[in-house]
C-alpha cells in the first residue's frame, strides 16, 4: 500500500485547513436521527482546532443536483457538530464565493466554520477545476476524512486535494489501515461472510473475493441463486434464477483459486415474509415447493462459525437472512455473535460495512465488539470490489 500523509506529518497551527467530511447523515423533519457519522469525524476537527488550526468543515449532503435546496441545507447540523466538537461551529451559507471567505476570515485560530452543502454547485459533482479552485482558495491545507464518498471523484476529494497540500483525517487513516488489515495484507486464513438479497449487485465484489479469501460464506437472498444453481430446489424462495450461468461461474472460480464456498445445510422457510408466521427448520434438501427460504438454519450457523474459528480475519458484508423480521434474524445473529466472541479472545481481525450490515450488527449487539465497522456504504463496497476509490489514491498519489 503506498503511503498517504497523515495529521502527524504536518504543522496546522494558524493554518486555514478544508477538512472534507461526510456529513450526509440520516434526519426527519430537520433532526438528526443518527450521528454515528458526526461523532467518528469530530476527534479529527477537535485535533486541528486544539494544534490551533482554522478549521473549515465541507461536505455534500443528499442529491440536490448542482440546485440550492433548503431542504437539503446543512444549518441543520450546526449544532450535533459543535456538540461533537465542542465548539460554537460559524456557519457559511454558501461553500464558495463572498459569503465563505467571509466567514473564514473571521476565523480565529482554533476556530471552525461549516460551509453550506458542497453539492449545491454541479462543479462539485462535475469536478469542475474552477469550482476546485474557489474551494482551494479558502484554504492552506486539505484534509480527507469522508472515507464514505471516496468512490467519488468530485471537487472536494479529488480536485482540492490536487491543489493543496492533502493529508489523511484521522478517521481516513483509521478506514484505510482497517482496510489494509483485512484484505490488503491480512493474517490468513481469511474468510468473507456476504449476505443480501440480490447476487446482481454483489457479482463484482464475489468475483474479486473468491480471489482474495480462502473462506467465502454466502447468505441471504443471494445464497438461494447460488442453491439453485446447483440444483438445489428452493421452493418459492427470493432468487434470481436468470442468474444461475454466473453463479455457477464464480462457484468454478473459486474452486479454482482454492477459495471455499460455506452454502446453506439447512435453512429457516415459512409460507411468507412476516412477523409472527410459522416457521420451520429443513435441510437444504427438503425445502417445500410452496414455501420460501427466509434465513440460514442452526446447522448452517455452526458449520460456519467452526470454520470462523480456525480463520484469523474476517471480512463481514450483508444479512444472512431477512433480519428485519423475527425471527429471520436469527441466523444472522447468531453468526455475528459467534465472530464477536472470537474478536474478543483475540483470536480474530473482524472488519464489517455497508449500510444494511452495520443495522444488523447493531441489531446482533456486537458493533463495539467487531474490531472495526466501517460508516461507509457505497464506497465500502466498492473497495471489496477491488476498485480503485478516488479519494483515496489522490491521497497516495
Ligand atoms: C453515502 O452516504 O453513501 C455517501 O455520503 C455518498 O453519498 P452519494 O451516494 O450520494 O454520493
Ligand atoms: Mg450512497
């Protein structure tokens, strides 16, 4: 991994610093529902603005489309992120132009100032080199801590950061020394565990897995094309049955590779998606043709975490079930657990991500336990992918 620049390389005091961060967190009616974001940003802010840095906060929130929407105002997180850094955070009603360099010449030394959404100017998105300039021109320095849109080549990650001197943020450096633990360079075996409902969204990300573990277990939704595909009857399970070409050409891939694939032995089936429905307990072998596969059974649960076991990192992404209804969540909890007591005896690396992933970790209990979840969605998926992400080869480059 080539080397990126971090907080530790560089002097900020009296220095006027553009930190990039990903503020788009979820809110209703103007208040934030979830500041998981906000509070894994703020040591960065608090440490430039303690080394006596002018510290100006930039981020997108939503998809306003290059429009100025109220809406989609970031006003609203003037307060959660002075609360999180523990200073009256000044506010700038645009991100370029007179009203933000106003707002950053008023700047004192430790001060910090929250400009108005990046993405009500289309320069952002387009990556437009004189709207990177007008953001250049409010600072000194550049520091990357939006992990979560560095599959994003937009001004504020890629264009600032080719104009000024870019560093890390701490919590980048924390996602990207993670990231590097757990597929880069990882103490094996390794193993993967992705769930979720489609294999059509995760074809990518499989493909480059089965090269990189040893271990590939496979859940949710997806789990059944791959059953099917082997000629497994699933009843009326969700699956996307066009697809059994592919799933069986990854299959071959990694048997190819020497990557292990964990199926389903037995599976959780119930006449429909509900809560409260009957339910039963079959070997993947006997699942009724008018009913449908909704988790991994308890045999599949054990199998899998025999074989967590015996491996030193794990790599976690999507559901093994439909974890939003008890109790199809079981499979999945079960499993988190069993990762979550092998982290704590030290005995395996334990990295997870992606939207639904942190809800059903969160779920299972175990988010304080995982050695490191990640708050990126979209962007996390994309490094299992095996993609190149923006943000963070401009940092290295
Ligand atoms: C996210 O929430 O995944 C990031 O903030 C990126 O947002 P985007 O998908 O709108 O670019
Ligand atoms: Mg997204």
């Amino acid at each position: 991994m080539a080397a990126f620049k971090t907080l530790d390389q560089v002097d900020v005091a009296g220095r006027r610093v553009l930190v990039r961060l990903d503020l788009n967190v979820p809110m209703k009616d103007g208040r934030v529902t979830d500041a998981t974001r906000i509070e894994r940003a703020a040591p960065t802010v608090r440490e430039l603005a303690g080394k006596g840095a002018k510290v100006i906060v930039a981020s997108h929130y939503g998809r306003p489309k290059g429009r100025r929407d109220p809406e989609m105002s970031l006003s609203p997180l003037v307060d959660p992120l002075s609360a999180a850094v523990g200073r009256k955070v000044a506010f700038a009603a645009d991100c370029v132009g007179p009203d933000a360099e106003a707002v950053v010449d008023g700047l004192a030394d430790g001060g910090v100032a929250l400009l108005e959404n990046l993405r009500f100017h289309a320069g952002e998105e387009a990556n437009d080199p004189e709207f990177a300039d007008a953001l250049a021109a409010l600072c000194d320095l550049y520091v990357d801590d939006a992990f979560s849109a560095s599959h994003r080549a937009h001004a504020s990650i890629d264009g600032v950061a080719r104009r000024r001197p870019a560093y890390a943020g701490r919590l980048m450096q924390a996602e990207l020394e993670a990231l590097s633990r757990a597929l880069e360079s990882p103490a094996r075996p390794v193993a993967a565990v992705v769930g979720g409902a489609k294999v059509s969204t995760k074809l990518e990300l499989l493909g480059n897995l089965v090269e990189k573990v040893d271990i590939l277990a496979i859940g949710g939704g997806m789990a059944n094309t791959f059953l099917h595909a082997q000629g497994v009857e699933i009843g009326r399970s969700l699956a996307e049955r066009d697809l059994a070409d592919t799933a069986r050409a990854i299959l071959a891939k990694a048997e190819s590779r020497g990557c292990e694939i964990l199926l389903a032995l037995d599976a959780v089936v119930a006449d429909t998606l509900a809560a409260g429905v009957a339910t039963a307990v079959v070997g993947v072998d006997a699942v009724p043709a008018d009913r449908m596969i909704l988790d991994v059974g308890p045999a599949t649960v054990a199998a899998m975490a025999e074989r967590l076991a015996a491996c030193r990192t794990l790599v976690w992404n999507g559901p093994l079930g439909a974890f939003e209804t008890a109790p199809f969540d079981a499979g999945t909890t079960a499993l988190a657990r069993a990762a979550a007591e092998l982290t704590d005896q030290g005995r395996l690396l334990t990295v997870a991500g992606g939207g639904d992933t942190v809800a059903a970790l969160a779920h299972a209990g175990v988010l304080e336990r995982f050695s490191y979840v990640s708050t990126a969605g979209g962007a996390f998926l994309e490094w299992l992918e095996g993609k190149e992400l923006p943000g963070v080869a401009v940092l290295r480059a």
